[in-house]
C-alpha cells in the first residue's frame, strides 16, 4: 500500500505553519484509524467533511431564523 506523506513547503526563513502541522496531525490519525489503507482513510475523511458540512448549514439556518419559527 502506498504511504501518504505530507511535505512542507516553506520559505526558508520560516519553519513549518501551525496548519501544516495540524494537516499532517489530521492524516496520520485518519490513516491509524484505517489500519493504512490510505482509500479508506480517504472515504472516512470525505465522509467527515460532508457530515460537518450539514451539520454547520443546518445550524446556521436555524440560527438565522426569527425565534417564532423555532418553536421557543
């Protein structure tokens, strides 16, 4: 199976960004979580992402909605 690596790209007057490294972080434990099987980590990841995804739309059309609407 082919490993993923996360190169950094930088200047070379700085070291590595904060987000890089939360990236790299974020990788590692989908690929843990997959046992290395890196189309599984993917899907999984994929999947997380559409999850969050809803979850943020649906509470922020409630947020936006007048207090009567949400039955309070």
């Amino acid at each position: 199976m082919a490993e993923l690596r996360c190169g950094n790209v930088t200047h070379a007057a700085e070291g590595p960004r904060e987000s890089d490294r939360e990236v790299a972080a974020a990788i590692d434990a989908y690929l843990k979580l997959a046992n290395g099987d890196l189309r599984l980590a993917l899907a999984v990841s994929v999947a997380d992402g559409i999850a969050v995804s809803k979850l943020v739309s649906t509470g922020f059309a409630r947020w936006r909605q007048p207090r009567s609407r949400r039955g309070a």
